[in-house]
C-alpha cells in the first residue's frame, strides 16, 4: 500500500521510515503513550501548530519531551470538557509563544427535534454532560452524537447543532469514521424519508451544506506536503455531488500531508483539461455519482501530459468502456491506495 501504511513507529510525519534508535518518539509512540489516534495527533499539529518540533540526525520529524508535555496537557484539558481549540490556546499560551490563528469550536449543545421523536440530549451519547474545565468553571463537554441523533438534528433543521456535532466527530476521530459512521448513515436516513413521503429536500440541503463546510476547512495545503506534483479532484460534467470528493480530499490532507486541488462540481471536461495544463497533477480523480454523469468518453479527451497524470474515477455512475488509461475505484480505501500508489 506504500504511502497509505498506517504503521505505528516505522513512519514519521511525512510518511517516511523511521528507526526506533533515532533520537525523540514517533508518532505511533505518542499516540500509544496517549490514547490518541495517530490521526488525532495529526489534525492538532495541522490546525493548532502543535506537533513534532526536532528533525532527528536522519532528517525525520519526532516528538521530543516538551513536545509530549504539550500533547500531554492538551489531552488532558480536551478530556475535562474544554474543546480542542480552547485547550490549543492554553498549552501554546503556557508555553510562552503566540498562539497561531486557531478556528473557532463550540460545544455541541442540544438540539430541538422535530414533532414527536424526543429531544436530542447530547449527554445520551454517553461522554456526560459536563466537567471541571481548567479554569475552575463548568463546562458542557463537547460531544460525538450517534447517526441517529445527528439525523433528528437535521431534520430539525438546527444547522449550529450539526455543524458542532460534525466539527468535533472530525476533530476527535478523523474524517473516515465521521464519514462511515456519520456522515453516509444520516444520507440513507435522510433518503429513505425522501423516497417515503417525497418531502425533505430542505433537510438534505442544509446536512450536505453543513458537512461541506467542515470539510472544506480542512483542505488546505499542509505545511510539509509529501507530493511535488497535486492530486486534482473534480466531479464530471453536471454532477452535483461533490461531497465525496472533499472527503477524500480532506482525508489526503490531515492524515497523509497530500496537497490536493479540488474544483468541485459540475466541473466541464475542458475546464478540468485546462487545470491539468496548469498544474500538471499526479493523479486526476473524478466522481459521477448518478448515472446521467458518468459517459466515459469525455475522459478520452483529456490531455496527455508528460510527466503523465494518472486518471482514476470513482462513484457508481460510470458507465462500461472506460478508456484503457483510466483506472477505476469503488470504495474509499481503494481510492486512497491507488492515489498513493501514483505518488510513490
């Protein structure tokens, strides 16, 4: 799987092999030590700037024990209820250096549901429904909601609850399990009621804005990238599900440090053609999610580069005879092993 090994000591911040007689700990090490997951871990030094500050004698990025501390005493405050950001201030604060420009979070909070399905308490998730922040005060924790609490946000149209709840799931477990455990149950929820009674197209709209936008935050071009050359993502021409694209973008960024271009949806073929011209991408992926998008032919058109781009699609538009040159995904995992084999 080359880049996508998810090994625990062996790899460094840029996805390089490290040995355990380098100087410092490897990310696999803290995220032992912590009970955090290396993607957690990730995400805080994306977001927050708080991450590996030494370069061993063999070049790679470690953790040394201020660094630990660091992650030690956010841990510890994120633990008692103070959100990730909040607790990014304090450590960098103690530490006696500005603060970089940290986003802003906000507790979830509970979230009205619609007529006669209960209300949304967020302390039934199971993480309780407040503690002792670090400065004496009591503080809501922060929350991760189940698909179905989420779902009965949605449809309550309470965009602030589910732009909280989604926002905290990215930042405590990554963009993956927001995806599979959140993100695509709440869709088939949301789908089912539609196919019912033909209503809630209201409610699809403000789920997808509300999870685009905590997803776009997210693409942004690392501080370190591993790739020279971009990875362009792009919907086919007329499609307008683009939410996939982004997660897998924002998957490449925060856990694997990919910087990626992403140009959306309804993305004309000669418009896509053009932004290869320009930037010349290691991989190009495009989605068709509906079967009205996913004419293969157009790709035929694409612009033979050199160095060459590697054209992979995926969704479950596309039709048969896709050019010999095209590679074809049907899961995420499989994206993301094909795309860092191209970047190999």
């Amino acid at each position: 799987m080359g880049l996508w090994e998810r090994g625990e000591t062996a790899m460094d911040e840029q996805g390089r092999v490290v040995t355990e007689e380098e100087p410092g700990y490897g990310i696999g090490a803290v995220a032992r030590r912590l009970g955090v997951p290396a993607p957690t871990l990730r995400t805080w030094n994306l977001r927050y700037g708080i991450g590996p500050s030494r370069r061993s004698p063999g070049g790679h990025r470690r953790y040394d024990t201020d660094d630990l501390r660091r992650l030690e005493e956010m841990n510890r405050l994120i633990r008692t209820g103070v959100p990730a950001a909040d607790a990014a201030r304090e450590v960098l604060r103690s530490r006696g250096v500005p603060s970089p420009a940290v986003r802003e979070e906000r507790p979830a909070r509970p979230s009205p549901a619609p007529e006669g399905t209960g209300t949304v308490r967020p302390d039934s998730a199971g993480e309780g429904a407040a503690d002792e922040g670090a400065a004496g005060l009591s503080r809501p924790r922060p929350q991760i909601p189940t698909a179905a609490m989420l779902a009965r946000a949605a449809f309550a149209l309470d965009s602030q609850a589910v732009s909280d709840w989604i926002g905290e799931a990215l930042a405590r477990h990554g963009v993956m399990w927001t995806w599979e455990r959140l993100v695509l149950p709440v869709f088939e929820t949301i789908c089912a009621r539609q196919a019912e009674s033909g209503a809630g197209v209201e409610v699809e709209h403000l789920f997808s804005d509300r999870v685009l936008a905590a997803l776009i935050r997210l693409v942004e071009r690392p501080a370190r990238p591993v790739n020279d050359r971009p990875v362009l993502l792009a919907c086919a021409e007329d499609e307008q599900h683009c939410l996939p694209i982004y997660a897998l973008a924002a998957v490449l960024t925060v856990e694997y440090r990919v910087e990626t271009r992403v140009l959306g949806a309804r993305t004309p073929y000669a418009a896509l053609g053009d932004a290869m011209r320009r930037l010349g991408p290691a991989v190009v992926f495009v989605w068709s999610q509906r079967r009205e998008t996913g004419d293969p032919a157009p790709l035929a058109s694409l612009p033979l580069l050199r160095p060459s781009s590697r054209i992979v699609v995926g969704g479950g538009g596309w039709w048969g005879g896709l050019p010999a040159s095209v590679s074809r995904v049907t899961s995420f995992p499989e994206a993301l092993t094909r795309i860092g084999a191209a970047l190999r």
